[in-house]
C-alpha cells in the first residue's frame, strides 16, 4: 500500500524553502497545502521548476490555488484589514493545493472550493 | 557662449533627422498562449493562410504537438480599415505535467514517447520565458473544457501582473459541447471572443478585438 502525507505548510515557512526542497516532499508522496493563495509568478515558477523536474518516474503536478475575494469578506473591516495585511505579508487569503501527478489525478475548482480527486 | 549654444542646437537637429530617418521601429509581438490541445497552432495557421496564405505548423491530435516556439513575421491584418502588422508568435501549450506514458497511449514507442516528452517540458519552460516578450496575447482556451483550469488561472495571473494586454479565445465552439458563456461566466472582467479556428467562425470579431487591444 502507498503511504501518501498531506502536509500542512504555512506561507511564510513555503517562501523561505527552496524550490528544490519543496520538490523533494512532492516527490516524496507528500500532497501540500498552504494557507494562501501563490502569485500569479509563483505558481509560473512551479510550473518551470516542476517541467525541469520531470522525468520516467516523477511525471509533473497537479496545483490549484482558491483565492479569497473581497466580495466573500464580511464587513468592510475585514476588507481594510485584509488589504493591509497583504501590503505588508505578500500573503494572499486563500489556499493552494498541489500534490504529485501519480496520486492527484486532478484538481476541480468549483469555483469556491477545491476538489482533489486521487 | 553663443556659438557653443548654436553648435548644440546644430548637433540636436542633426541627430533629431537622422534619429527619425534610421531609427528602427519595434516590431509588434503578438503571442498565442494556452494549454496543451486548445487549438493555438490551428489558431495561429488560420491567421496565416488569412492574412499570408500559409500555414505556420504542423496540427495533431497527440499532445504537445508544438513543442518549440514557431513564429511568422510581417502579418498583417485589417479589419473596418484599420490595419496592424506583427510577428505572431506561437507557442508550446503549458501543463504542469508531461507524462510519456501518455504519449504511448497514443501509440508512440517509449523511446519517442520518452524524447517527446523531455522536449515538450522544454517546450514549456520556453512559452513562460518569452511571456515577457510579448505586446499582446491571445490566450486560447478550450471551449469544451473547464475554464477554471490552473493553467488558464496562471496564464491569465501573469499577463495581468505584467499589464501585458491580452485577449481570450474561446476555441472550438464548432464543437456540439462547446460552451463559450462558461469562459466568460468564469473570467467575466476579461475580454473574450468565441471563435472556431478550425470552421474560421467568428475570426473576424478575433481580428477586430486584437486590433482594439493593442
């Protein structure tokens, strides 16, 4: 039987690692999650680390990130303070998903949820 | 003083004339991006034989058919007498997986399957590097699929965080299952025309739309 790890990884701790180690868990059988949404030169960097990555073993990943929009904020507070945080964090509110093309058949975006099919 | 001043004025003129009579001016670039199988070779090949009377590449049903970035130069099209000329510019589909195994399926000996493969994850690298390059792009989805693909999503992200302008093409709607209002459902702040490259339906509203973009 496989052993598939879903690991839970927060933003800050993803943009300190390096591309090569976040490889090495994908590779690994590890399916992560990361409480924000990638920037848009993020998730183009995976994919150009990911296509260097492919080989007979490893054939690439599946990624889908949900991000939060201002309009599912409850009150303008929410808003001021999300805008303010992502100024000053980078953060985006949401979460991203990706995992190993050989476990993660595929990622549905419903739009509002994630639906990861294995 | 004066003389020096005259002798500036002089060199200025010069350089304004020659400047204006030598300086090169910059070719337009126009890119067609998507996934893997949207249609944009066949995209681009109903540009060229409309506009040129060739084709660009070669089309096939197996994935990652266009591997390398192909481009033609000095097309011209017009449209409600406006015209504009440009190197379109087409590119490896994106994926964030090439699986060679997929490619035998299709019925490829592993070796070519294999080498096909290591080329079209080349092919992929390629395509995101020369986003930068690019004055306007034609993003071309799939009309049959979901739109809200990751490829699409980060496609679109990155044109939108370089201000690149960019027109969305929602290919194949000859198809009976073709859906193009669940592309415009789905990214509604965009530009977006419904078209068959292949039929050649609704071209002219493309060529319309690219020569308001830009």
């Amino acid at each position: 039987m496989r052993k598939i790890k879903i690991k839970f990884m927060p933003y800050e701790v993803f943009r300190k690692r390096k591309l090569s180690q976040i490889f090495n868990e994908l590779k690994d059988s590890t399916i992560l999650l990361i409480d924000a949404k990638l920037s848009a030169q993020e998730e183009a960097k995976i994919i150009e680390e990911t296509m260097k990555k492919v080989s007979g073993k490893f054939s690439g990943i599946e990624l889908s990130s949900l991000e939060m929009h201002d309009g599912d904020m409850a009150t303008h507070f929410d808003k001021i303070k999300n805008i303010l945080l992502e100024t000053i964090t980078g953060k985006k509110r949401g979460m991203t998903i990706m995992g190993p093309a050989k476990i993660v058949r595929k990622i549905e975006k419903d739009p509002e949820d994630l639906l990861l099919y294995m | 003083m004066v003389i020096k001043r005259l002798r500036d004025g002089i060199a200025l003129r010069i350089n304004s004339l020659f400047g204006s009579i030598f300086r090169k001016k910059k070719v337009v670039s126009i890119g067609i991006y998507g996934p893997v199988n949207a249609g944009k070779t066949t995209l681009a090949n109903r540009i060229c034989i409309d506009w040129l009377g060739e084709e660009l590449g070669k089309v096939s049903n197996i994935p990652h058919e266009t591997r390398e970035i192909q481009m033609k130069e000095n097309v011209t099209i017009k449209n409600n007498g406006k015209s504009l000329t440009f190197k379109l510019i087409d590119t490896p589909g994106i994926a964030t997986k090439i699986d060679f195994e997929d490619f035998v399926k299709h019925g490829m000996k592993k070796k070519a399957a294999k080498e096909r493969a290591k080329e079209a994850t080349k092919g992929v690298i390629e395509s995101i590097k020369w986003l930068e390059k690019m004055d306007l792009v034609m993003v071309v989805l799939d009309s049959t699929k979901d739109p809200l693909d990751q490829v699409n999503i980060t496609i679109l992200g990155n044109l939108d965080a370089r201000d690149t302008p960019f027109v969305i093409v929602a290919n194949k709607c000859d198809v009976k299952r073709s859906k193009a209002s669940r592309v415009r459902d789905a990214f509604p702040k965009y530009k977006i025309v419904g078209v068959s490259a292949k039929t050649g339906f609704n071209i002219e509203e493309l060529y319309h739309s690219l020569l308001e973009a830009l």
